[in-house]
C-alpha cells in the first residue's frame, strides 16, 4: 500500500473561520479558467474578447456552483430535499454534482452568448476547454478532504483513508479522475480547440470523453452508500448520468462535422472594442 498523506482539509484557520482545501481549490479552478480565457480570447475565431472575458467567469461560477447544488440534491439526495427542502442551502454540509454543475454552466453560457451578442454553440465551444482544470483541482480537494474515495482494492498503489470507518485499502480514484477529467481532458481539448472547428465540435468532445472516462473510473470508484447500484447490480448512479453524455458527444460530433461550417473570424465592430 501507498501510505496516506496527511494532510489537513483546512487549508486555514482564524478563530471560527476555517478555509478548506476544497474552496480554494473551487478558486484556483476559476483563476485558470480565467487565465486561459484571456490567451483563447485573442485568437482571431474567438466569440469572446478580452473586456469580456471578466464577466464571462463570474456567469459560469454562478452556474457551477448553484448547478452543482441543485444537481446534487435532484440526483443523488432527492428524498432529503423533499423532506427538508432548505437543505438545498446548506452548502456547508458538502455535496456538489458535475452533471449539475454543466447544466447550470450551459444555463450561464447561453444567457451571457445573448447579452454580448454571440451564439451559444460558440460561446459552449470557447468554455469548454477552460473546464477541466477546475475539474481535476475538484478532485484533488475530494482527496484532501478523504471523500468520494474508490473500491477495496489488493493493488499495491491502494490506499487506506484515515477517516474510513473500515479502514480497507481502497483505490485512490479521486487522484484517477484528477488524471483523466483534469489533465488528459485539457491537454486534448486544449490541443484540439487551437484551431477553428465546426461548431460545437469542441463541445462535443468534451460531453464524450467526460462521460468516457467518468463511466470506466466509477468501475473503482465507491457507490454513494445511501443510493449503492442503480442498475444490474453493478451501474452507479454516475454511470447511468454519463451514458447520455456519451450518446451526446457522439451525436454533437457527427452533426458537427458533416453541417457545421468552420467559425468565421469577429466582426470588425467587436474585435475593435
């Protein structure tokens, strides 16, 4: 086994105020996706310019996190809500949902593409590779915090979590899902978005391969204890989720390149702005 390193959720402490891992990296997610919205902006297909960049940020930030919320409670703790419907707002208890979070940032893309003028395909095609940083910098704040931890496992890489109540060896798939929705998911989209593509090519791929590599890494990962299996006795609820994801993607990818022409450059008007 790989020993646990121990490291403190809370990242900082004042008095009664307590600054968790989680949040900052919730932050760090957004300052990246910031960062790299500024050097996209400039790119001549751009629908985004750099004035515009600022406000694009705060719209998906909002999405994400009311998204995550609310998609949390609709997916994984529907009974709760129903019963207490205020725990919707007690965000401190944790639970956020991905699926969730990408509604709620589509919601956001497609009410900010209005107000500057812009489509949504373009504005979900400029969003989607400044995504997958915040994604894996999530994970690693799962890992930090020792939740959402992976199956037993006999691998010599498992991993016993301090704050597991059976303290078995398990697979440490926040650290996968970091790896493949972090890393490999921005270094192919960031690659595969340098270059103009038919719309919502982009977008298309990111549905794909998120659904892809969250469906084989929930093969590992520990089922929420209170929802187990949903399906044949061994599909999670993350799985079942990421199967339209996957039906999606593919579907976005093929309309896209057999109608979609290649994004045209801005107008003179904006790109002079």
């Amino acid at each position: 086994m790989i020993p646990y390193p121990q490291i403190d959720p809370v990242a900082v402490a004042i008095g009664p105020l307590k600054v968790h891992w989680y949040g900052l990296m919730y932050l760090g997610g957004f300052i990246a996706a910031w960062w790299l919205a500024l050097r996209r902006s400039r790119k001549p297909w751009s629908p985004v310019i750099k004035s515009e960049v600022e406000d694009l940020i705060l719209y998906c930030a909002i999405g994400v996190v009311a998204g995550g919320r609310l998609g949390y409670m609709f997916f994984y703790n529907f009974p709760q809500l129903v019963a207490e419907p205020l725990s919707l707002f007690r965000v401190w208890e944790g639970g956020m949902s991905f699926h969730g979070g990408l509604v709620g940032v589509m919601v956001a893309a497609a009410i900010y593409a209005r107000k500057i003028g812009t489509t949504f395909p373009a504005l979900l095609d400029f969003v989607a590779p400044l995504v997958p940083i915040g994604l894996g910098l999530g994970r690693l704040g799962n890992f930090i915090g020792q939740e959402l931890w992976g199956r037993p496992t006999d691998a010599p890489w498992g991993m016993v979590f301090p704050r597991d109540p059976e303290l078995l060896a398990r697979h440490p798939s926040q650290l996968y899902q970091a790896f493949l929705e972090g890393l490999v998911l921005f270094a192919v989209l960031w690659w595969f978005s340098s270059k103009p593509r038919p719309r919502l090519a982009v977008g298309g791929l990111f549905v794909l391969l998120y659904g892809v590599f969250r469906f084989l890494v929930e093969f590992v990962r520990e089922p929420d204890g209170h929802i187990g299996f949903d399906l044949f006795g061994w599909m999670t609820r993350g799985q079942l989720l990421s199967l339209p994801m996957i039906a999606a993607g593919i579907i976005l990818l093929v309309w896209s390149y057999r109608t979609q022409p290649l994004p045209e450059g801005r107008t003179a008007a904006k790109s002079g702005t």
